[in-house]
C-alpha cells in the first residue's frame, strides 16, 4: 500500500460528513485501514467501506454504499482504478492494428472503408470540375 500515512490520517467517510447525514461529534466518520487496501468507517450506524484502487482511495458515497452489507473479511481485492467497459478481443480484434497482421473480417471492413473515402474524393472532384465549368 503507497497510500500516504498522513492522507489517511485525514481521510474522513464522505457520508457521515457531509450535508443532512453529518453524524454528531467534532470527528465523524473516522476510517480504518483494512487489508491494506479498504478503508472502513468507523461510525457505529454506517458500515460503509471504501476500496483503494492502485494506491487510490476511491471516496466516492456511490462506492462505500456497495459494500456496506459486506463483511470485513469477506471483501475482495479492489480491482483496477478505471476498469475497461471492453476489450478488442471481445470483438474478435487483436490489440495491433497493423493490416498485415489483421484479420480477413478486418482486412475487409479497412478495405470497404479505403474504398468509400475514394468514392467520396472522386465525388469531391466531379463537383469542383462542373463548378469551375459554369462559372
């Protein structure tokens, strides 16, 4: 865990201190490190716990609300900070997107794609030309 000391010193659960759910008391919402990478409110009536995403504490009331039913010990790792809606190979398409190396639905969709930019060039030209006539 990189999270600084002193960050976590300071780190307070954003729900039991903000707005109409302020709890009472000078120093609300006091977090615990957990696994070296929760930090967990201490606040009796909250449960909520918060995960820390490559050395990011992720503080947002959104995510401490999806883990409050869950056990301390039953928490599983973070995960990555950004996790990726999709991957290329989802799709069939490798990660390089050299056209030799591409496949035969990618070698098409290229060639289909090269083929309407010159259709649409050649279309740009025709009009040019019979702009320039009539004038």
């Amino acid at each position: 865990m990189a999270v600084a000391p002193d960050l976590l010193e300071i780190l307070r659960c954003p729900y039991c201190v903000s707005g109409t759910t302020r709890k009472p008391g000078d120093d609300p919402g006091r977090l615990e490190l957990a696994h070296g990478n929760w930090l967990i409110c201490q606040e009796p009536d909250c449960g909520r716990k918060y995960p820390i995403k490559e050395d990011i504490p992720v503080m947002l009331i959104e995510e401490g609300d999806k883990w409050v039913n869950i056990a301390a010990e039953n928490l599983p790792a973070p995960g990555k900070l950004v996790e990726p809606e999709y991957t290329a190979n989802q799709f069939g398409l490798s990660n390089d997107l050299s056209f030799a190396q591409a496949g035969p639905n990618r070698r098409l969709l290229i060639a289909i794609a090269g083929l309407i930019c010159l259709l649409l060039i050649i279309g740009g030209l025709i009009l040019l030309r019979r702009q320039s006539n009539r004038s």
